[in-house]
C-alpha cells in the first residue's frame, strides 16, 4: 500500500491489470483448444399454428379498415350502419347475383340507328351498379356521326304501332316529296304525311303510378325488378333502348329505361313496401291500357312474415296527364283529367266503361276522395262481417262519376241534389202538371223525378242518343231506378206513363209546334205540355250543338207555343258567375245564356225567375237553373210559403 500523497514503485508482476491480462488468456487458449458445440432453437407446433392464423386475421382487419376508408371516408367508416330490418329476417335472401335480363325488341321493329352516351358519377358506394343495351342486328348501321339523320327511320312499325321520331321529320317523306312525280304517288305521300302528324308534335303522355304494401324482397331485387321492366316495356308495345338500376346501400332501387319514345323509371323502399313509377311517351299509343300490366307485374303481395300474418293487398294509386305543346288541342285539361285521370289523391278510381255513341263519347268512372268517403269503409261494406258498413252498403259506395265528351255531366252524389233542384221547384210552381215533356235527360234521373208526381198523366222524353239511354240503365241503375215509386217499374223508362222519342229535340219541337209551314206540321203528337224540362248541354258547352240549341229563335219560339197557357219551361245554364266574372253578354260563351234569356222575353214568356243549387256534384261549382212562365199569374205559387210546399208535398208524390 502506498501511503497517501507519496508516489510508489510497484512491479509489473504486482499489477491487478497484468495479473487479469495473464488470466484472460489463459482462458482463451482454453477454449480454443475445446471443439465448437452447434446452437439450436425448439418451436412447437401450435405456436406455428397460431402465429399463421394470426398473420391472417391481421391481415384482413387492415384490408377491411382500408376498403371502408377508401369507399366511404372516414366519417362514413366512423359512423354506425343503418342495417335493414328486411336484412335480418331468417329468410332473407340476395340476387345480386343473377344476370340481367337482356331488352327485348319486338317483331316487326327495328333498332333505330342512336348514339349511346353517358356520364357517370362516382357510385362506388353503391352495392351494385349495372347497364344493358339493346342489341343491334347486323347490318343495322353503327353510331356514327350521321345518326340524327337517320334516327327517324324506324318509327314506323309492321304492327300498325307508331313509335316517336323526337320531332324529326322522316327522311324518305322528304325525298319522296322531291322525287315523286306520279300524282297517285304525291296523294300517298301526303296521306302519309297527315297520319304521322302526331308523331313529331310536341305532345306526349305521362303516367305517374305510386304502389304500397308490396313485397320487400321483390323491391331489393335487381334482376327481378328489371324483368318487370323489360316485361313491361315489351306489353306496352314500346321500345326500350338501354335501361341501368342502381342498388342503394343498404337497401333499395333505382332504375331508367331510355325507350325510343321517352323514358320510364321508378325507385323503390323495401323495408315500407313502397314502389314510385313513371312511365313517359310521346308516342299515340294510350298509356290507360298500361296500368293493369303495372299492377300484375310490380304489384307483387308481401309474404307472411309467420303463420296467421294478415297481408294486405297491395294498394295502387296513379294519374294520367297529356304535356306538352299540342296546337290541335290548346287547352290538355278536361273535366275527365281534371276530376279523375290526372288525380293522384283518390284512394280509389275505377273504369266502369267508356263506349262511343253516333253522337258523343261516354265515359264512366268510380272514385272515392278521402274528403267525403273512406276506402277501408267501402271494404267493409262488401264484407258479410255484421258491421254497420256491410248492414248499409249503399252509403259507402264510390262516387260514380258520367263524362260525356270528357266534360262531366252528372255524379252518384250529385245526382238526387241537381236533378230534384231541375224538376221538384218547376213541378211545385204548377198547379196540376199532367203533360211533361223532357228535353234531353238520358241518364234517366229527370223522368225519375217526374214521375214521382200523381198528377202526371203522360211524360214524353226526346233524347237524340238512345245508345246513351241503354248505356245508363247498364251502369247507372240507381239513376233511373222507380221501385220506390208506388204503381211505378223497377227502369223508370218502363213506366206506363213513359213515352220515348229518340230523335233530336230541337227539330221535334220545331216540326210540331214551328214549322216553317203548316203542310210540314208533324201530326202524330200535337198535344201541349204543362212543363217542359231542358235538361241537355250546358250553354258554356265549346261545341257547335250547344250554339244551335240556345241561339236558335225558332227552336225558343217552338218551345213557348209547346205549353199550355200557364205552362212553364225550366232550363239548367251552368255554373253562376262570379263576381270577378264580366257580364254574360261580353263573355265568349257565357253569351249565349244572355241571348237565350233574352230571346224567351222576346217570345212571349211573362214572368222569368233565376235559381241556383250547390251540391249538383260539379266539384263545388254552383249551378244555375232559370223558370220561364207563360203567364204572369203562376208566379204566385213560385213564392209560395214553405208550409205549403211540404202540405202539397205530401198530398202529390208517389210513396
């Protein structure tokens, strides 16, 4: 030990660092001199195992993280999914995978010659995306640059079915009119001019239709919602050109069918059993006939989800509407369209019949408005369940409303409130009233109304469409039903004081009280009438018949020389004017209510009354009625008091 602060000499023997130097390679020599000893690593089998499994399932989880991150973001990876509930019922089951039926063309048609373009958004959320085309024939030409002038040459077809040129004059009615010399060969080409007129007006016809309680699994299938639609197109005797649905994420359809005509699409909500469709032409073909084929094949039922489950029928609401431009016809709404065809808020509409007379066309509609009626009512009543409904079915039918020309003439709720305001005020204000004449009235109702009188001895009605008279007893028996009338028959027209003259009325009356001389007096009915009752077209009517009917002073002249001295005439003139309304005389059709009015103070008629009555059934219109009396002293019973219309009720009417 070297003391503290003083150097010392130590050998290099006596080093600790020399001596730990010597060890060390004494032990070094050591183990180089003994043989190397091979390293080795145990692994069992189930770490292999795992660590394989593993590997997998890492890897899918990052694969997965990374598809939902590129297809939906990350606020889409990060929110919770909205699962069906259709999804998850035990029978659920997916046809994303079955092929797409192909459009099918129709024989006697051929592909028109068009150029397909699209633009896509990115829809790579969507569960599916798919798009078919219809074929082309060999030899049918290509998409070339050349299109539009060749795009009209297929419109028309060997089934006599015309199809939309999109307002392209055809190309070979053009060169036949620069190359044809011959005259028969000019007339053809020009009545062939005239029947594809309609074809390139900017017209066309739309059919909304809105579908419920249908069966979910047919509303998520792609393939079998595009069947329909291929179906449809192919019944409908149109041309589908190319067609492409969307499967929405997580449930529902969209789809557009291009069709050589227009288009026709419809999405659907599986989970409610919902399906909107519209189906577009602008072809001549009426699309009416189309909706049963719509019903039967997208109105499918729901299954039972158990044993027992009541299904509801699937339900079918829909509106008919004319668009577009049309020069022939200015004015596309009509009271047909306007009350029932181009309504979607009726619970109900059904087509009784539509028949085409000599004389005018006659359509014939049920409907009910959830305003006034209710259609789960109206199923009650035609159950045999005891309810109250199906006890009194008569107050929960459909209103049925009458067109004629598509301009309404008279409804089931309408009918008892205008034709008792027609004739009861009139039949009241006469004394006796034994001889009546009816003018018109081929519904049956006003002759209904008549002969509820016991004073009436003879009514003579002059109706110029008898098809129409036959066409009401068929379908409007409650119009012109008389059981209820004592000593009456089951059709008022059989009645033994019923006498039918199907002839026009305005030259009845001027042949036989008239005429333009007396050898052409008609003499084989000259017996004058109490009343006369006017129950024909309406003054505003915009057709050349009602210009005649209340413009005509021999007709008015014929009329006031038909009745006995206090005879009296009633005619119905339309809806009332309004406040906001110009004189009748300054209106373009109202004017002819002016003159008739004034012509029956022309002809003799002393005391003239105006009444009106709003229930008619007219869609809230007030309707107007107007008494002419041949002598001024039968105004007394008109302001008769109520008293004594109820007493001289009860003394004269049949019950």
């Amino acid at each position: 030990a070297c003391p503290l602060g003083k150097l010392c000499d130590i050998s290099e023997a006596e080093h600790p660092f020399a001596m730990a130097s010597e060890k060390s390679t004494t032990a070094s020599d050591d183990v180089a001199e003994r043989e190397p000893v091979p390293y080795k690593v145990s692994v069992s089998t189930r770490f292999l195992i795992m660590s394989f499994l593993s590997s997998i399932l890492l890897s899918f989880a990052v694969g997965r993280a990374a598809r939902i991150l590129l297809l939906k973001g990350f606020d889409g990876a990060m929110m919770t999914p909205n699962l069906s509930s259709m999804r998850n019922r035990p029978d659920y089951h997916d046809y994303s995978d079955k092929v797409l039926p192909q459009p099918v063309l129709l024989n006697g048609k051929e592909v028109p010659r068009t150029t397909y373009s699209a633009k896509y958004l990115d829809t790579a959320a969507s569960v599916t995306s798919s798009a078919l085309l219809a074929p082309t024939p060999a030899g049918a030409g290509g998409t070339t640059s050349d299109t539009e002038a060749d795009a009209g040459k297929s419109c028309g077809a060997e089934d006599g079915t015309k199809q939309c040129s999109r307002g392209k004059k055809l190309e070979q009615e053009e060169e036949d009119d620069d190359d044809d010399d011959d005259d028969d060969d000019d007339d053809e080409d020009e009545d062939s001019a005239e029947g594809t007129d309609d074809e390139h007006l900017p017209t066309g016809q739309h059919l909304l239709v809105d579908i419920k309680d249908v069966d979910g699994f047919f509303l998520n299938s792609v393939p079998q919602l595009a069947q329909a639609t291929v179906s449809l197109i192919a019944q409908s005797q149109l041309t589908l050109l190319s067609y492409h649905c969307h499967e929405l994420a997580p449930n529902g359809v969209s789809c557009v069918g291009v069709l050589l005509e227009s288009h026709v699409s419809f999405h659907t909500w599986p989970d409610d059993g919902v399906i909107t469709l519209d189906l577009f032409t602008c072809g001549s073909n009426p699309l009416m006939p189309v909706l049963p084929v719509i019903e039967n094949l997208f109105a499918i039922p729901r299954r039972p989800a158990f044993v027992g489950d009541v299904v509801q029928t699937p339900s079918m609401v829909w509106s008919h509407k004319l668009r577009g431009f049309n020069p022939n016809k200015p004015n596309l709404e009509d009271d047909l369209s306007y009350l029932v065809l181009g309504v979607m808020d009726l619970d109900m509409k059904k087509h009784i019949a539509s028949v085409q007379t000599p004389f005018q066309r006659i359509d014939i509609w049920d409907a009910i408005n959830p305003r006034f009626s209710s259609l789960s009512s109206y199923e009650k009543s035609l159950k045999d369940d005891g309810s109250y409904q199906s006890r009194h079915p008569e107050y929960f039918e459909p209103d049925r409303l009458v067109f004629l020309d598509e301009i309404v003439q008279s409804t089931r709720l309408g009918d008892a409130p205008y034709h008792e305001a027609l004739v009861q005020p009139v039949m009241f204000a006469h004394e006796e009233p034994e001889n009546v004449a009816i003018i018109g009235g081929g519904e049956g109702a006003t002759l209904r109304e008549v002969l509820k009188h016991n004073t009436v001895e003879q009514v003579i009605m002059i109706e110029i469409d008898e098809l129409m008279v036959e066409v009401s007893r068929e379908h409007l028996p409650s119009w012109n039903n008389c059981s209820d009338i004592i000593g009456s028959a089951e059709w008022c027209g059989d009645d033994e004081r019923s006498v039918m003259f199907y002839e026009d009325a305005l030259a009845w009356f001027i042949d036989r009280f008239n005429p333009a001389d007396e050898e052409s007096r008609k003499t084989d009915y000259i017996d004058k009438f109490d009343v006369v009752i006017m129950d024909a077209l309406d003054p505003e009517d915009d057709v050349p018949f009602a210009e005649i009917l209340y413009n005509n002073e021999r007709f008015t002249t014929a009329l006031y020389e038909s009745l006995n001295d206090d005879g009296m005439l009633v005619i119905q003139l339309g809806e009332v004017w309004f406040d906001e309304d110009p004189p009748d005389r300054w209106g373009k059709r109202e004017r002819r209510r002016a003159l008739f009015m004034d012509g029956l103070q022309d002809v003799g008629f002393k005391s003239i009354h105006v009444y009106e009555e709003p229930r008619g059934g007219f869609d809230g219109a007030i309707w107007m009625f107007i008494v002419a009396m041949k002598d001024f002293q039968s105004r007394a019973r008109w302001y008769a008091r109520p008293s004594m219309i109820a007493l001289e009720m009860h003394k004269r009417l049949r019950r």
